[in-house]
C-alpha cells in the first residue's frame, strides 16, 4: 500500500520530489518547490487513465486512421464563437481564466442558457449555490429552461453525475475549487488542480464532450496552478482589459482547433456581455482636431483585422534616467525603437521621458506596429500633429528598415472602409491593384518614412 508522506511539487511543471531543493529536476526553476502534506507518494492508480476510446493500442500509420469530421457547437454568441474558431468542439476542452469580476462565469452562463435549447448542457459551480446562480440568470433576464445545475466540488461525484446523464457541454467553474478523494490536499493545489484537470480532460476525449474549465489568475494575470495545466487543454482564453472599464476582451492564447491570438470584443451591460461589431471604433479616439502624439495602426488579431490609436508623449526628463513606459506594448521593444530612431534618423530621445499607450486597454504583441510607435514619438516631439486620416503599419529593424507585416491588404481595406485616406506602409505590402479612396505610401526606410510625413504635412 502506497503510505502518505508530504512531497514538494513544483508550482511550474508540476514535478514532485521527496525532499525540498532549491532547484526543481524536472524543469530547472529555481525556488518553485512546494510542499503538500498527505500526498501519496506512490504513483497514481492505472485504472484512473484508462485508454482513450477508439485507441488501438498498437502500431498505426497514419493513412490508416480515419477521422471523423464534427461540426462543432455554437455558443450563441458570436464573439466568443469567433475566438473559439467556430464553437466548441467535441471532445476538446477549454480553459478561460481572467480577473475576479471580469465576467468569466457571465459569459459562460450566457452561452450554456443559448445552448441548453438544442443539447444537453450542464453547469457545474464550486463557488456559488444553485440559488444563487438562479438569482444572476434571473437579473440577466435569461431563460435556460433546459439547463442542468450542479453544485458540486467532489471530483469523484461530478464524474458520476457526467456519466450517469451523459451531457454534451459542461462547464466547472471553476477548476481550482475541486478536490479529488485520491490526494489529501486542499482544494486549489499544485497536485489537486493537476489531478482534476486530467480527469475531466480524460473524460473529453472518452465520451466527446465539450468541457469547459474555469481558471483563476494569480496576482500577475497568469493562471493559477501548475503550468502543465495549460498543456493538457485543447484552448486557452484569457479575459483581458480594465474590469471597471465598459468593455472586454477575450484572446485565444491557445488554440488546437482555431487561429491563435484571435480577439473577440465584448460590452458589458445590464444584461450581461454583448458582442461589439465594430471594435475598431473602440481603440479610436474621436478628437475635435488632429493632436500631437497620436497616430492609428492597422493591426491583425487573429482573422480580424483592427485600427488602434497609438499615442505617446514626450517630455523633458526630471531625474538623470529618463523614464520609458509603455500601456499594451513591449516596453523592451520600445527602448530599442528609440536607439534605431537615434542611429537611422538622428532624433535624439536620450533626455526625454518617453510614454506610449495603446487606447482602450488592446495588447498588440505584433512588431508591424514599430512604424507607428515611432511616429507617434517624432510627432509629440515636434509638438505637430500628424496628417489627417492618416493610417500605417510595419516592422523596424534595426538596420533602419521597414519590413512587410502579413496580411497587409486586409488591414488596407479595413481602413480604406472606416474612412482613411492614406496610409504610410512597407513597400512589399504596396497592393497591385488601387484601393478606392485610400491612397498608398510604401516606404523602404524609416528616413524615408519621415521624409513622406514631412510631404504629407505640407
């Protein structure tokens, strides 16, 4: 019989080892062992990781196997469709995580009640009472009449609840309020977190369900519980943006059945989340007259192409180390940008604090928006604005070139249809054919770049 012993678990890959290091020996992090008291030591039962159904158990090519093509479920909301890739998927599972109060279990209780007409659907809840649940369903004005509830934190009993009525979307809200009888730690664990999120993915994959999982998030935004976590689910969402503000952002951070990265824009209101169909007007400001220091980039979200407004501000510096902040960008990045604007354009920025914000709390991760950063500098700088209607993307490098960003036509015609009338771009995006009322700048260099400002502005 395996006898119970504390174990240290590591809070990153979720590697257990007998006794305390400082290093971890499955990972190499340093300093991320954790004990658990009452962790049984020997390793977990067989009979709990039967084989998947439909495995052959031998040897297979891969000719040989014959998938099957499964439509996939629409939430009824289709924002949260468009970041999913479509809907969910049978057998896939999906983790969602994101701020306290953001709207995780709002979004989540939404869809169910849309889809509990057409299949059987399921809401598991460690951290709220049915009653409770009922009372935001009923202020939300929503009618889920088929919707089973289950409040519930027993790993062992919610499986047989699934088994039993066998529903075909679940949702656990949330994974870290779970407790499995095999271990004897507290719920939210390294080893409890782990241990639910195998059993209920395993589940997936041998009934088709769809299982959703709810994850919280550590004082850094990252998700709570062992990084390994995240490896075993099919997608990753993350809430994202202010919880005070009037809107949300949804990203797929992994996607094993959709494009990465894609972004689905929520308004938050009295009755809950509503899909955004025009998010570009969101990340525009709407100014009376042209300001210094800002200037619209035409960035990609997944499929979805987006106009955000870059703005910066530059100032003299009040202490010998000049400040560089920046709000939805690389702030590493953008110290780099500063020494090529220095090197190639000979604009100095050494004695001046330098801010840049992305507008309406967007993340852009991608470097087609170095052209505009830049600027957006040169711009608050000089104290001029911009030229009206004025719309750029590309990626600097530091040679002083202006490299393609993909998709260029897509990000075009979006601006060319929200009403801009230039747009200041790497000369390999430079269309074939004209776009009606959009007229095309391609550049090579960043000198060039500055030089076609100046003409603009003329």
């Amino acid at each position: 019989m395996a006898r119970n012993r504390s174990v240290f678990v590591c809070g990153e890959c979720g590697g257990q080892v007998a006794r305390w290091q400082g290093q971890c020996p499955h990972c190499r992090a340093w300093n991320t062992l954790a004990e658990q008291a009452g962790e049984q030591a020997a390793a977990p039962a067989a009979h709990r990781y039967a084989p998947l159904a439909g495995d052959a158990g031998g040897l297979q090519t891969l000719a040989e196997i014959q998938p099957r093509e499964r439509p996939r479920t629409s939430t009824g909301i289709e924002e949260f469709d468009r970041v999913l890739g479509g809907g969910l998927v049978a057998g896939g599972v999906v983790l969602i995580g994101g701020d306290p109060g953001i709207g995780k279990s709002t979004l989540l209780l939404q869809a169910l009640s849309s889809m509990a007409s057409s299949c059987r659907a399921l809401y598991v809840s460690g951290e709220e009472s049915g009653e409770q649940i009922a009372l935001r369903a009923r202020r939300l004005q929503l009618t889920p009449s088929g919707l089973q509830l289950l409040a519930e934190i027993s790993l062992e009993r919610i499986l047989a609840t699934l088994r039993e009525h066998q529903p075909e979307i679940v949702v656990i809200d949330s994974v870290q309020t779970l407790y499995s009888d095999s271990l004897a730690s507290a719920p939210g664990s390294v080893g409890q977190v782990r241990e639910c999120a195998a059993q209920l993915t395993r589940y997936a994959k041998q009934g088709g369900a769809s299982v959703v999982l709810v994850g919280h998030v550590t004082k850094d935004g990252a998700l709570a519980g062992p990084r390994v976590l995240e490896h075993i689910v099919d997608t990753v969402l993350y809430f994202e943006g202010d919880s005070h503000s009037a809107y949300r952002l949804v990203r797929a951070i992994k996607n094993r059945f959709g494009a990465v990265n894609e972004l689905g824009v929520f308004g938050m209101t009295d009755r809950g989340l509503r899909g955004v169909g025009n998010p570009s007007a969101l990340f525009l400001s709407h100014h009376n007259k042209q300001v210094p220091g800002a200037c619209i980039l035409a960035t990609q979200e997944g499929t979805r192409p987006l106009l955000v407004e870059i703005q910066a501000l530059v100032d003299q510096a009040r202490s010998p180390s000049p400040r560089r902040l920046t709000v939805g960008l690389d702030q590493n990045r953008l110290a780099m940008l500063l020494a090529v604007l220095h090197r190639h354009a000979g604009i100095v920025c050494s004695d001046q604090d330098v801010f840049v914000n992305a507008v309406g709390g967007v993340r852009i991760a991608e470097p087609a928006a170095d052209l505009a950063v830049l600027l957006a500098i040169v711009s608050s700088l000089r104290d001029r604005p911009l030229p009206d209607a004025l719309v750029v993307f590309g990626e600097i490098g530091l040679a002083g070139e202006i490299r393609p960003a993909p998709r260029g036509q897509e990000r075009l015609r979006e601006a060319a249809k929200l009403g801009f009338r230039h747009a200041l771009i790497p000369r390999a995006n430079a269309p074939k054919q004209a776009i009606g009322g959009l007229d095309v700048i391609a550049v090579e260099r960043l000198d060039e770049a500055l030089e076609a400002l100046r003409t603009l502005s003329a």
